[in-house]
C-alpha cells in the first residue's frame, strides 16, 4: 500500500469514527441512565465487535468476499435470517 493510499485510508477512517453511530447513542444512553456496569459491559462489547471486525477485515475475508461471488452473497442470506431472527 502506497502513502497516498494510507493516508486516504486514514483519513476516512477518522471521519468514521467521530460521526455518532448506533453504538455511540447506546453507550451515551446507557451512561446516562443505567448503572456503571451496565455501561460499561455495553462499551466493552462495542470494542469486542470492533476488534473482530478490524480482525476479519485483516485476514483478508475482504478480499475473498470479493473474489467470490457466492461466498459474498451466502454471507448476504446468513446475515439476513439473522436479522429476521432477531
């Protein structure tokens, strides 16, 4: 990877990071009403999923989900009979 490259990477990543998301508004909500616990397990398991997520994305499923199209769209059906689970 070039500078250039990097440097965009980063670049987006920090504009990511300071937009207020879902887990933002939950953390802030849970701080702001429940006890330090409660929050603090729900910060803990933000970061749980940030880091599996940066981890996958490390190992290069972003490039195998690219290069195979029917691994990409059975991730797709998974993940939405998960989301009709739920």
């Amino acid at each position: 990877m070039d500078s250039t490259t990097l440097f965009l990477y980063l670049i987006a990543v920090a504009a990511v990071m300071v937009t207020p998301g879902p887990t933002m508004l939950l953390a802030l909500s849970n701080g702001a009403t429940r006890p330090m616990r409660v929050a603090a397990c729900g910060i803990a398991g933000a970061a749980l999923a940030d880091l599996i997520l940066i981890g996958a994305v490390g190992c290069g499923l972003g490039a195998v989900l690219q290069a195979s199209e029917h691994l990409f769209t059975a991730i797709k059906w998974i993940g939405a009979a998960y989301l009709f689970f739920l």
